[in-house]
C-alpha cells in the first residue's frame, strides 16, 4: 500500500479564493488517495470545509489581523512539526518562497516569481493571471499530478428543483465595500429587476447574508410586487445557502462568493461584472453567463489589475434592470 503522504496547501483569502483552490486539492487527492490534506487558511474562510470531503483539517492563519507576523510563525512552527512531506501555497509574493523553505518540508511548490523562488523551492511553477483563477492555482500541481480537475465540486444534499424559479443573491461582502470596491449594481435596480423576473411569469426567491442587510432592507423597501419569496436570513451557513442554490432553476447575483459555490453546482448562473475580471472569475461555459455594461470602458477590467479601489465613475456598472431580466428570461 502507498504510504500515507500528509500534504499542507496554504490558501489565503475570502470563501471564492478557497472554492477557486478545490480543484487543486480535489486532483491532489486523485494523485495522492492515501493522503492527508491540511489547509492554511484565513479563519473568515473555514466554514468552506462544511462544502467537501476533499480537506481533512483546517490550520487557521490570521494574516489579516494585528499580529500577522506572529501569525506566520505559528504556521511555520506547525508546519515544522507536522511531519508533512508536500506543502503547497498560491500567491505572488515573492517572500513566499523563503516562508515554505523555513518550513522544513522536503517538496515545496510555489510560483515563480524570480531566482530566490527557483533555488528555494523544489517545482517553481509560471503564474498566469490571465485565466480562469481555478486553474492559475491548478498550475502549482503540474509537476507532481497527471489529473486535471477543471471545475470546484461541492457536496451538499441533493433536492428538488424548483420548476421556473430564480434565486437571487445580489450582496458582495461587507470588507470588499469598507475597502471602496463597489462591485455591483445599486438596490432599486436590483428592485426593478426583481419586478420585472416576476412579471415574466418567473418564481423569484431573494437571499443574503448577514453582510447584505443593508442592500436588502433597500430592496424590499424599493420593490413593487409582492408576488417573490423573500428567504433572507433563512440559511445560517455556507452550506445551507448551498442548498438553497442548488435547488434553484436559475441564480442571478454579484461578484461574490455565492457566484462560486453556484458554479460548482452547475447551476445556470448569471453574475453581474463592472470592475472586474469575468474571465479570471468565472469558467468559458454556457453554464454562466457574465452581464455587464456596454460602457466602452478602455480600463475595465480595473479592479486589482490597475487600481485597488473602484473610481467615482463607475459607468462599467450601469447596467439596466431591463437588460438583466432579459438576459435570464431569454439564455
């Protein structure tokens, strides 16, 4: 029998940053069945472990918070002594060499990312941006795996459609707007869309988060028919709002998480996009259908790529409710 190989991957970010790394860890596990996967994350994140059988323990790593060094050491300690043979990590930073060479452990894949990465690290690895985000992670593993897992899976209970209904999430995380990312189209418009699903004869369901009050509380003091389901505050984790999508003939939201978990169910998803990068973000499928301004805009996308923070402007989110009911109605 294969020995059992214990694997640390190493993944910061939001709930979509860790949907994007599970065909990462989903391939390692087909290459490796007998293995042990451990993953470093950022403790807002760890509820993506209710979603699959693929990770067996999470190591919560606070990068964001006010002891972030201290935070690093913790995990360079853990990883020391957790007698693990493969460790893994995405990110550009050129320091993330240095931070899996302290760690002691034999295999190390990491990026590219200059001369320091290719001694420090055992398979340096191209990052490349400019494709859908599940496989620039992807490409850390080419040296070490045959399979090819394209797509996240998810395991959540399988239900009943709903015959002709439409789920809507139209919230994006609380942090992303503190930091000035405006990322979707504002709550009338959200509003009139929910009007105009609902007079095409469509079952409109409205969904969010604890991050999304606000919006909702907009939406429903905006909306004009009564005629939808209002299911918000209805799910109490990751994996009830799963269910909840997975159940819809239809899902209709933001740049967010969500938009990740609906395409690793392969829902019929539809995702509004400004600022943003549509093809980093989601896969080239009929499956999901990115809609976005007609705004001729030469910088978009911009967000990330060139600036950290949307600009006043913000005429690549001038979308119509019109145009959203018709895109859902009519692909």
């Amino acid at each position: 029998m294969e020995e059992k190989k214990r694997i640390l991957a190493i993944n910061f970010g939001g709930i979509g940053d860790e949907i994007f790394f599970l065909p990462t860890l989903i391939s390692l596990k087909k290459e490796f069945p007998n293995s042990e996967i451990t993953l470093a994350l950022e403790p807002r994140s760890k509820s993506v472990k209710d979603l699959t059988d693929t990770i067996d323990d999470l190591m919560l790593i606070d990068v964001k918070g006010k002891n972030k060094y201290l935070e690093l050491l913790k995990l360079i300690f853990k990883a020391r002594y957790g007698h693990y043979n493969l460790v893994i990590s995405s990110g550009g930073n050129k320091l993330i060499s240095i931070l899996l060479f302290l760690t002691g452990i034999k295999e190390r894949c990491g990026y590219d990312t200059g001369k320091l990465s290719r001694m420090l690290l055992t398979h340096a690895m191209p990052l490349n941006k400019r494709q859908y985000a599940c496989k620039m992670y992807h490409d850390l593993i080419r040296d070490i795996t045959k399979y090819n897992t394209e797509l996240p899976q998810i395991n959540v209970d399988v239900t009943e459609k709903i015959s002709n209904s439409v789920l809507i999430h139209p919230g994006v995380s609380k942090l992303s707007v503190q930091k000035g990312c405006i990322k979707t189209i504002p709550a009338q418009t959200w509003a009139k869309t929910i009007d105009l699903l609902v007079a095409e004869g469509k079952k409109v369901m409205l969904a969010g988060g604890p991050d999304d009050k606000e919006c909702i509380d907009e939406i429903l003091n905006n909306v004009r028919t009564k005629n939808f389901e209002n299911l918000y505050g209805t799910t109490k984790s990751l994996k009830d709002l799963a269910e909840l999508i997975a159940s819809a003939d239809k899902f209709l939201c933001s740049d967010s998480a969500p938009l990740h978990v609906a395409v690793a169910l392969g829902v019929k998803t539809y995702v509004i996009f400004g600022p943003t990068d549509d093809n980093a973000l989601i896969p080239q499928s009929d499956r999901v259908i990115a809609i976005k301004a007609n705004d001729n805009c030469d910088l978009k996308p911009c967000l990330w790529a060139r600036r950290q923070t949307t600009c006043k402007d913000l005429k690549c989110l001038k979308i119509t409710a019109s145009q959203i009911a018709s895109t859902v109605c009519n692909n």
